[in-house]
C-alpha cells in the first residue's frame, strides 16, 4: 500500500515538474485581470452544462429545492494557447486563482452568491479553451402551489447567470444538461425541461424542475382525517339529547378540527401562491364544528327543560284522573287514553324539539360543507381548463 502512494506521489510530482516549463512560458506575460473577450463582438463567450446529481429535498413550508448539481463552465482564453508539438502537452491543469475566470452564480440560491475556490483545479488546453467544474450542494427558490394539496405540484428553477453589470461583456453561448438523479424522497416524482431566459439585466439558462407528489400511502393519510371529522360532526347531531354524551362529544371534536388545522398550517407554511383548499376546508370544518358545540349546548339545554316541565305537568294531570276515577268510581279513561293526551299536550306545549333541532342543525351542516365541496372542484377545474388552453 505505502509503495503504490509512493507511486502516485511520484507520479504527479513528475507530471508538475514536466508542466514547469510550459506554464511558465504562457503564465510569463499573462494579466489575469484582462478579460479575454472575443476580437470580433468583444465578448467573452461561455458555455454552461448543469448536471443533477440529486434531488436531496422539497421543502414546501421554506419553498427551497436542496440539489446536488455539477455546474460545468467552458470558456477560452486565447492568451493561454501554446503549440501541443513543441511542448508535447495537449492539457494542463492549474489552480482557478491563476488566471481570469467569468462570474458565474446561481442567480436564483437561497444562500446568495457562492464564492469560487481559488485553489480549485481547471484544466486548460493547446487552443486555450479551459474547463471548471463545480460539485456542490445548492438551494434554490421554488415557486410554492399547495391549492390542490395533498396531490399538489410545485415548480423549481435553477438557473445560471451573470452578474448584471458583467452581461454585456459575457455571453452564455450554449447550454447542455445531464440528469442522472438518484433522488431517495419517496412522497416526489421530479420533471426536468430547460429554460432559456434573456433579460435586460440578466442573461441565464438553467433547469426547470417539476416536483408532483406521489400518490402512496402517505397520501391517503392526509385524505382520511378531515373525511372522518366530518362525519364525526354529523355523529354529534346523529346522538340523542338525553344520552349525556352529547356536549362532550362535541367539543372532543372542536378541538381535534383545532389541533389538526394548526398542524397542517405548520405543515403547508406561508408561501403558496394559492390558498390551499385542504386547509380552507379544515378551517371550515373547525367552525362547524365549533357552531356545532354550540348548538348542543342549546339542544340539551332545550331538552332537559321541556323534560323539567314535563315531570312537572304530571301530577296535575294525575289528580285529574283520580277526580274522575272518584267521582264515577269507574276509570271513564283508560291508561292507553291518558297517555295519548300526554303526548299530545306536550307536542303542542314545545313545538321545537330536541330531535327536531338535532335535524335542523344537521341539515344545515350537510348543506353548507356540500356547497363548499362544489364551489373548491369547479375552482380547481377552472385552473386545470386555462392550464391546458396556456
């Protein structure tokens, strides 16, 4: 092991020692600072290539897309051209601080400019065209859509430029990119086309990455909890006045709507271009269920005072019948009679029920989610219409 580290360091020792004479020779005369800009039009033409490694995260909360990208420059240098026969070297490798190099950054990096290595290596060749290549993790902004959550699709883009006060003195000629993403996020499935883009200030090219979430397991987690508070709520007014149950049940309910809603809000973050549907149905759902519980309280509190006065009513009503029993000494009204006339005194006495108010309140729930319901998939309908007319 030690001999072949030995072999290796002997090696690019020797390689150094052959390239001595050659950098020497064009390095002897060389300003660094002089741009090396194009006889013809006066630019410095350069060509990009952008190679995705890895999609390492989508962080929908921050809108930040993390990558590990390999940013490929090429560009040429006529001051550093040599004659390959003389020297016997077609290629030479140098430290980037050596020489002049173009600003090139990711325009759109959460982190801000990057600030190139000086003692990266570049590789230059006989006609003086010189190669970099960067590997490094960048974070990019994403243009964040969570209306259509949790089948939600959000956009990336990652792009290459000058500064704006280098464009007119550099151009990007040409732009070539490779994917060989090997991205482990399970819940996104990434598209990638490129973008091409000329500005007044700015010129770029770069990448355009759509991210759509997977329909998995994951997913249908998200479906199933709003769909069982729903029914939940409907199970509040579905449960009789008189089980004891009623008000506990729905405030339980209230606050899992609140519980759920600050989760997901914490989930989705603040930088959606659209409000998302899912989370104006939750916060919907939480003041149904919020009206819901108060409506029960009303309904018991309706209830336990037409049962206070139907206890109370009774023993008039019994005093009556002994009267008449004493009187005749003969029941005139059978037991069967009696309660008939009960039942309809107390009908007429509370026309509003407990039971009726439990329909009244479920009615209006069913109605009003329903109407929501319609309202959100004709919206989002009408954005998939003018997506395909675009």
């Amino acid at each position: 092991m030690k001999l072949i580290i030995d072999l290796i360091f002997i090696s690019f020792a020797s390689a150094s020692s052959q390239n001595k004479p050659l950098e020497k020779e064009i390095f002897s005369n060389y300003d660094k600072t002089k741009k090396p800009a194009n006889k013809e039009d006066g630019l410095v033409h350069v060509n990009v290539s952008l190679s995705v490694e890895n999609i390492i995260e989508l962080d929908i909360k921050q809108g930040v897309l993390a990558s590990n990208l390999i940013l490929g420059i090429k560009w040429r240098d006529t001051n550093l051209k040599w004659d390959e026969s003389t020297y016997g070297k077609s290629l030479i490798n140098v430290e980037l601080g050596n020489i002049w190099y173009p600003n090139i950054q990711i325009c759109n990096s959460v982190l801000g400019r990057f600030r190139m290595d000086p003692t990266m290596a570049v590789t230059i060749n006989s006609a003086g065209y010189i190669h970099l290549y960067i590997n490094e993790i960048f974070k990019s902004y994403c243009r964040i859509n969570v209306e259509k959550y949790p089948f939600d699709e959000h956009e990336c883009d990652i792009l290459v430029c000058f500064a704006h006060v280098m464009h007119m003195e550099e151009t990007i000629n040409g732009f070539e990119y490779t994917i060989e993403c090997k991205s482990k996020l399970k819940q996104w499935n990434f598209k990638f086309e490129e973008i091409d883009i000329g500005r007044t200030n700015t010129t770029a090219v770069g990448l355009k990455v759509h991210g759509k979430r997977r329909l998995n397991s994951a997913t249908v987690t998200k479906i199933i909890p709003p769909i069982m508070l729903t029914f939940l709520i409907f199970s509040v007014h579905l449960l009789p006045a008189d089980s004891g149950e009623k008000i506990s049940l729905a405030i339980t309910v209230f606050l899992t709507n609140i519980v759920f809603l600050s989760e997901t809000e914490k989930i989705l973050g603040y930088n959606s271009e659209e409000p998302s549907a899912y989370l104006i149905y939750l916060l919907i759902l939480t003041f149904v269920s919020g009206c819901s519980t108060v409506g029960s309280v009303i309904i018991c509190k309706v209830h336990a005072h037409q049962t206070g006065s139907n206890n109370n009513s009774t023993p008039e009503f019994a005093k009556e019948t002994n009267r008449s029993r004493n009187s005749v000494g003969v029941s005139e009204i059978s037991d069967e009679h009696n309660m008939k006339i009960k039942a309809k005194t107390a009908y007429k006495k509370h026309f509003l029920t407990s039971q009726k108010l439990d329909k009244i309140f479920l009615s209006i729930i069913v109605i009003f989610l329903i109407f929501f319901i319609i309202i959100a998939l004709s919206a989002i309908n009408t954005d998939k219409d003018e997506e395909s007319s675009q």
